[in-house]
C-alpha cells in the first residue's frame, strides 16, 4: 500500500482534489547501482496506452467513491478515454476525462482565452432549422463588454454565417477565437412603441483574450418601505489572487471584496437579502464558507456548515490520520455577517438549472440555520465531489481525471438533493418577454424575489413569454461548471 503526497485543490460538489501524484513507498526508492538495459537499441513498441491505463486503474481503486462496485476494465492498450470511461458505474454523471491536464486546471480557476459573453441557444422558430443566441450576460472588462454587447442582444449569425440546427456546434467551437456576431437588439420605439428587435447596423468585432472573470457581477440595495433589500448577483466561486497570506493562510482578493460588500450591506441595515446564483455552477470551497458564514444566522466556528463523505478506505485514513472532525468544515467568525438581521433569518435565492455544485451546497448548508427561499427553477442537482488528478511520474500522460470521490451533508446529515432543489416560487427569466438588465427591479426573477419580500407579487412588467425550444447554454459547456475548488496540503494513504 502506497502513501501519495497530495497538493489537494478540493472540487466538486463537495470538493474537488488537483492531485499531484508521487509515490513514496519503499517500493519506489532508486537504485543506487541500476541494472544497465542489455539492449538499449532496440525499439520498445509497447503502447503507451497501456502505462495510462494502469494509472488510470490506480485512481480509480483508490479514490473513485463507488470503487467497490466499479465495472471490470477492458484491454489494458484501449484508448483511455474509453478505458476510463468504461470503469464508471451507471449513477455516475459526473466523472470525466480530460486530454491535457493544464488546460483543464487553468478553465477550472476561471481563466480561458474569449470573448467575454454566455448565451442560451434556443430555436427560433418551429418552422425553420435556425437558431439564435440570445446573451445572458457580459462580462466586466471584457472584449464583448468593450466591442458593445448587451445582455438580451439577439445573435443570428457569427462569421457571417447565420446559425441553424445543423452547423452551430461547428459555429461555437470558433468563438475561441477573434469573430464577428451579427445582432438584434430590442427598440422599444419600434412597432408603434410595443417594442420589437432590429439589427444593428454593423456586425460586431469580437476580439478575443486570455481573460479572468471576477464572479461579483453586480451588488445593490433596494428601499421598498420598510424593506432594506440586499441583492447580489455572485456568478463564480473564486477567491480571486491571494492577498497578505500568511501561516499557510491565504485570502483571495474578490473574497476581501465580498467582504466590503457585505459590511457596506451590514452598514446600511439591509434587512432581507436576495442571492442570485442563476448563473452560478460552482468553485472553490473556500469563497463558498466564505459566503455562507457572511449570511447565516446564529451561527459561530463550532457550528458544521458541511461534511464529507468517501469510499471506505479513504474514509478510513482519514478518521485515522485526523480525527472524525476532519469531515466537517465550519463556519468563519465574520464582522461583516448581516444573518442576525435578517426577518426572520429568511433569504431568498434566484436559481436555475446552471446553478449547481457549490451554489447548491450552499442551500444545503445554510438550510439548518434558516428559511431558504428557492425562487426560480430546480437547480442542477450535484451532491458529489470531483477530483482531479494529474500523473507527475509519465511525461507521456498529458490526461486529466476528474472521477467523482465524495458526497457532501450539512449538519443534519441531509443529502437529499441529487435531483436538484425544487424552487419554492417558480420563475423564468425569459417570463417578460425579454431579459432586462441585471439589478433592474422590474427584471423577472428580481421582480418576483421582491414580490415575496413586500408581499406586493411580481413588480415586472409582464409581457407574452416567447416561444422559444432551449438547445443550449453556454455555461453548461465550461469546464468549471459544477465544481467547488480549495487548496490544502494532505497526505493520503488508501
């Protein structure tokens, strides 16, 4: 049995671990009188398949969550992507493998090379094969931001090729790189002053860049009588680069920023705080207790905001080395926590089916402790933790794992979310007609959380929802959707 020195990065819906892999075991000590090879020039044709595949069998013993009813493996030189793909149990939805493993951890902590922008694909039209993409939101300094893309634009054609059923796969996998969009825009002048889109005059250039997102989109206060409304839209858990760390203890700049934001919410006497994670599928575990520990109520360090699970060996070691406390992470002392004046340690949350992993471990976690008002649609549905593995030992093997390896609790040992978190108030953002801007009182969802809060119902300005058949959304296809990401040091033997 080996012990692997683990720089563990915790992922998932839980956690996700990025592993580097080095053996320390008496079998892997050098020899310091080698056995010359006998003929160093003749060629080895071994697969190389085969060295992958036998790391990928390793991990997967090890680490995967259901390793004791994993399914058998096939030829030791298959493709590994087949190989590992074929050792996945049936439940399992999650696992992935990855070509190249620094690509992968780059997307994970947030940073690509694009445009800025995140859409839903939809239909246009029952009648004919087009599609159009329709933006949800842009990012904040940004090329689209830059170039004049607005969320509820409308795009029809990229490259000057008009999107339709058969080539926008082929379509999308260009925006990677410099394109141009044409657009519809909304005109409320238009049509006698209903309102309708028209195109703008000139395509749009996007240019595209390596770009790093700060997930604290947009922050407010709404004064609705005697309503101190707090609202936050929160689309990344990411603790943004490392500020004054110390002890091994490191601080992300966006988290210090959540902090201001939640002292300046604490300051100005917020009573009732709406959090938006519609588009929000997850990230690093740190920025997620950092979050929940500034909104519980009644809460302090010795209070469990989650635990976790493992297969049995993992489980073992870990009880072992570390104490059954080890699978609990507690709350943080935060100054700047508004939970204790909250009505009735009530808060609302704005989610869809993009809202996964981490988001929905806050929900799970903070259930205990308050009301939860799920407004929208059912949430993703990930209780289970990723992990990712990189084989330090083979310079041949450029793959990365993400086998799911743990499954998340709150305090009440509840993890009953698989299938995702029903909403309590069902909403849709396209339910106006359109989508207002983000912050706007009368956008629909927004419009709806400050219904429950004053009672009032829905405050937008209802128009006829438009017939459209979704396709896609582009946050579904970023490889940081439905992860939760924490750097600690660990040692692990299985």
């Amino acid at each position: 049995m080996k012990i692997f020195k683990l720089n563990r990065w915790l992922i998932g819906s839980v956690f996700l671990v990025c592993i580097s892999l080095s053996s320390c075991g008496d079998d892997e000590m050098t020899d310091p009188n080698p056995t010359p090879d006998p003929n160093p020039d003749i060629e080895d044709n071994t697969s190389p398949n085969i060295a992958i595949n036998n790391w990928i069998q390793e991990i997967m013993d090890d680490y995967y969550y259901w390793n004791s009813t994993m399914n058998d493996p096939i030829a030791a030189d298959s493709d590994p992507s087949l190989y590992f793909d074929t050792l996945l149990v049936d439940q399992d939805r999650f696992s992935v493998i990855y070509p190249n493993y620094q690509d992968l951890v780059n997307s994970l902590q947030g940073v690509s090379k694009e445009a800025g922008y995140e859409f839903t694909l939809f239909r246009a039209s029952q009648t004919n094969q087009d599609v159009i993409a329709v933006i949800l939101y842009v990012k904040k300094g940004s090329p689209a931001e830059a170039a004049g893309l607005l969320r509820d634009d409308v795009i029809t054609e990229i490259n000057g090729t008009t999107l339709t059923l058969s080539n926008y796969q082929s379509l999308l996998s260009s925006i990677d790189e410099d394109h141009t969009v044409t657009v519809a825009r909304y005109d409320e002048t238009l049509n006698d002053g209903t309102g309708g889109y028209a195109y703008l005059s000139e395509p749009l250039t996007m240019s595209t860049l390596v770009f790093s997102e700060n997930p604290i989109y947009l922050d407010s206060v709404y004064s609705v009588g005697s309503h101190k409304i707090g609202y936050l839209v929160y689309n990344f858990f990411t603790p943004g680069t490392e500020v004054n760390p110390s002890d091994n203890v490191t601080y992300g700049l966006y988290d210090q920023e959540l902090d201001e934001i939640f002292a300046d919410f604490k300051a100005q006497g917020v009573n009732e705080f709406v959090l938006d994670l519609r588009y929000n599928g997850g990230g690093y575990v740190s920025s997620a207790v950092n979050l929940a520990s500034l909104i519980a109520s009644g809460v302090s360090q010795s209070d469990i905001f989650y635990k976790t699970k493992y297969n049995t060996g993992v489980q073992a070691y870990f009880t072992q080395a570390y104490g059954a406390n080890y699978f609990n992470s507690t709350f943080l002392d935060k100054p700047a926590n508004i939970g204790n004046q909250l009505s009735s340690s009530t808060i609302y949350i704005i989610a869809t089916g993009g809202t996964a992993s981490a988001s929905e471990l806050i929900i799970n976690g903070l259930k205990p402790y308050m009301t939860i008002k799920i407004i929208g649609e059912t949430t993703y549905g990930k209780n289970v933790g990723s992990a990712v593995f990189e084989d330090d030992e083979n310079e041949e093997n450029h793959y990365g794992l993400l086998p799911i390896i743990s499954q998340s609790f709150n305090s009440l040992d509840q993890s009953d979310y698989s299938n995702g978190f029903d909403p309590d108030i069902e909403s849709d953002e396209f339910d106006g007609g359109r989508l207002l801007p983000l912050g706007d009182v009368n956008e629909a969802m927004l419009s709806v959380a400050i219904g429950q809060i004053t009672g009032a119902g829905s405050r937008m300005i209802k128009k006829e929802p438009m017939d459209r058949v979704e396709i896609v959304n582009s946050l579904k296809l970023n490889n940081n959707f439905g992860i939760m990401i924490e750097k600690t040091p660990i040692r692990v033997k299985p």
